[in-house]
C-alpha cells in the first residue's frame, strides 16, 4: 500500500465510482468531482446488463458483503432473450456474442440507480457533488492542478477522466479522440411491468426493418433497501419496470436533427403498424423519461503524451449500447487502472503505470467497440 499520492476522478458515473471503490480498497487517496448536485439529480438511464467482467470488476472493488447485497440488488425476471418480429411472432435470430445467456457466470441486469448508490457506499465523504470540471494545468513536472466550476482548485497526482462520451478532460489532453457520429440512435425508456403492459414476462428483442427494440422486465426484491440498511448501505426502493430500448439510423427512424424533441410523436410512426402491445408499451406515458441519443464512436486508438492524465470508460471508448459492453468495459478499466496504480511503488512510478494501463484499456475499449457494432448489425441492420 502505499498513500503517498493522490487521484483526483472526473465524473460519478459508473466507471468514475468503481475507480473510486477500487481505490478506496488499496488504500490509495482519491476525491471524485461530479458535476450533477446529486446522485439523483437525473436519471443517467435505467437498466443495465452487467457480464461476467463486469462483474469479476465489481467483485474486486469492493467487500464480499457488498457483492452479496449487488447480487440481490439485480433483477429477479430471467433476462434470456426471445426473439420476435413487429407482430410479436418468434423468429429466428442469434443473440450479439456479447450477451453471455447460459453457462459460465451469465449476464444480471440491474437498475443503474441501484448500481450507483451501491458503489458510493463508504466513499460518501470523497464523492464532491456540483463540481464540474473545467481544465488543468501542470504545476512542476509531477503535479496537476485541476480547476473547477466554482472557481475552486485542487492539487493533484492523478487525473482521471470518467466523464463520459461529452468528456472535458479528454478535450483537453486529446482533442483528436473527439467520438465520431455513426447516423444511428437510441432512444429508451420504461414502462408498467409486462404483467401490465399485456406482454409475457421476459426479455424480447424484436426485430423490424432496419431497427431493432429490445424489452426487458425489471423485477427487485421488495425488502432490498431493509436488507441492505442492515449492512450499512442505502439503497431506494425501485419499482418494478418494463425497460425499453430501441436501435436505428436517424434516418429509418425520421428522426430530426434536435433529439431532445419529444419522442412520443415519432415513436407513434415508427410503431405504426407494429402489434399494438408493442405500440402501448412504447408510447405509454407522457413522455418523461424517454431520451433519444446519438450513437457514437469513441477513438482509443488515439494517443496522448505521456504524463499524469488519463481516461477511462466513455470518456474515450464510447459505444453503440446494443452490445451491452460500454457500462462494462468501464468497470473492467476501472479495476485494472486501480491495479495498476496500486503496484506502483511510489510517485515517480505514476507515469509508467498510466502508461501500462493505457496500453491495456486502449486494446480493451477497441475490441468492445469493434464487438458492439457487430452486435448492433446484427440486431438492427445498421
Ligand atoms: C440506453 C442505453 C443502454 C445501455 N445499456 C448498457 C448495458 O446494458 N450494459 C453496458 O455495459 N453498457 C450499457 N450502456 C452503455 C453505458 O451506459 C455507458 O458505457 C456507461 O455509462 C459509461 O460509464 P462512464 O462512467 O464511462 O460514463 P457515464 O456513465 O456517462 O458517467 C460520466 C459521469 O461524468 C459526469 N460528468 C460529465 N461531465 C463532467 C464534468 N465536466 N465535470 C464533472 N463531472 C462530469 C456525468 O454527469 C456522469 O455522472 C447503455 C447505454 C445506453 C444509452
């Protein structure tokens, strides 16, 4: 162990806290700058699937306790997918080899929420919310000193970019790695469970010309917040929920230009002639929660110099989220970065472990985002 030098982590998403987790278990000093004035400030999506990486991740962040309580946190209903098409008849169609359904340690989902406020646990006092990160400057050859919204500072080793597809950080220390616009979107929300919604319960992938919408049933376990009180760790309660996501280019969706349009209009056109379950589910509501995002494109293949910055998670290998590896590949860069910085034996080692890291997160973020692709042809045609 050695406590010596300090991270500083932008962003409390789920790859920025897992970093602060990992630390926080090798006893290295760290403070996380997040610009929401809370963790419930916005809701950053809602479910997520979690792999055996994600997973093996997490379980080397934190306490054996704490992955016990994640292991209850997840969804009760099976997520197997069924494949059907508009009229809700099954066909034939193979899963993106990402999605791990049977033998070996295979996919949870969990609601992210749920996921974020399990890895706060213990760090409450370090995670700083309603600062933004602006820009940083080198102090002597070691040392950064990171500036941020509220014309406030502070003096760091390390600094860590997790803040996402949009990330200052990196537009900062790699212009160049700016994502590119690959013309498809996601557009997702949530709905009344599928024993509501007139579905069967489950997750369905429907498969319709040149997109794709997947439909997953969100079901928790009722005493999840008493059980995990017990173990110190406040969790929300969660109703149970019908997830809904759908894949396509903008232009086979006739979406606009401004995505943050209300969807609800263009999402009627799109499930016109779909099976009007399918057509209810999606259009249900009054439109609150539904987000409609571009895809993009991370650049790990980008270098950087050499020195005390780096990034991780969709800060520099964002996604199409059909995969279901972004979340992922950001937990995994988490824990071999805290790795990686744990077997440093001081701070004059901080540069070669950065280094080492990125060479390794760079390989990961390129194959993820090569296999989320392949996914998202698969799936959607697009
Ligand atoms: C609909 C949908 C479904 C998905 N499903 C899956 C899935 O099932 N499995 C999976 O593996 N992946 C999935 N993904 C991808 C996954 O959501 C992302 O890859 C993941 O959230 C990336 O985590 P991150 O920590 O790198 O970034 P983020 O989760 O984007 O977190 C970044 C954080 O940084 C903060 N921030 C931004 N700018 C600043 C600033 N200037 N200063 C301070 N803080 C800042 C943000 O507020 C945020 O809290 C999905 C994505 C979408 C859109």
């Amino acid at each position: 162990m050695d406590d010596t030098f300090h991270i500083t982590i932008i962003g409390a998403g789920l790859g920025g806290l897992c970093l602060a987790q990992s630390l926080r278990h090798a006893g290295i000093r760290f403070d996380v700058f997040e610009r929401d004035d809370a963790l419930d400030q916005r809701a950053q999506g809602y479910r997520i699937r979690i792999d055996a990486a994600g997973q093996h991740a997490l379980s080397r962040a934190w306490t054996p306790e704490m992955d016990s309580i994640f292991h209850l946190a997840v969804s009760q209903a099976t997520p197997n997918a069924r494949f059907l098409d508009t009229n809700l008849v099954p066909v034939n169609a193979q899963a993106p080899d990402s999605w791990q359904e049977d033998g070996g340690p295979h996919d949870v989902s969990i609601h992210r929420q749920t996921l974020r406020e399990l890895l706060m646990t213990g760090i409450e006092d370090r995670v700083h919310f309603g600062q933004a990160f602006e820009h940083y400057e080198s102090i002597d050859d070691d040392r950064l000193r990171v500036a941020l919204g509220n014309e406030t500072s502070i003096e760091t080793d390390v600094l860590v970019g997790a803040d996402g597809v949009n990330s200052r950080v990196r537009a900062q220390l790699a212009p160049m790695a700016a994502p590119t616009t690959t013309g498809a979107v996601c557009i997702y929300g949530k709905t009344t469970p599928s024993s509501r919604a007139g579905l069967p319960e489950g997750t369905h992938v429907i498969l319709a010309d040149g997109c794709a919408a997947i439909l997953e049933d969100m079901r928790f376990r009722s005493d999840l917040p008493s059980i995990a009180q017990g173990h110190g760790c406040r969790l929300s309660h969660v109703d149970d929920y019908l997830y809904w996501a759908l894949v396509g280019t903008r232009w086979r969706l006739g979406l606009p230009d401004d995505l943050s349009v209300d969807a609800r209009p263009f999402l009627a056109r799109i499930a016109m002639t779909w099976h009007p379950t399918l057509r209810d589910a999606l259009c249900d509501g009054d439109g609150t929660g539904i987000a409609m995002l571009p895809i993009r494109l991370g650049r790990p293949d980008v270098a950087w110099p050499r020195g005390r910055v780096t990034l991780l998670g969709d800060a520099i290998h964002a996604m199409s989220p059909a995969g279901g590896r972004g979340a992922n590949t950001a937990l995994e860069d988490a824990a071999s970065l805290a790795a990686a910085l744990a077997r440093t034996s001081g701070c004059r080692d901080l540069s070669s472990a950065l280094e080492s890291y990125d060479t390794a997160m760079r390989a990961r973020g390129h194959e993820a985002i090569a296999v989320s692709q392949a996914g998202t042809e698969r799936l959607s045609g697009v």
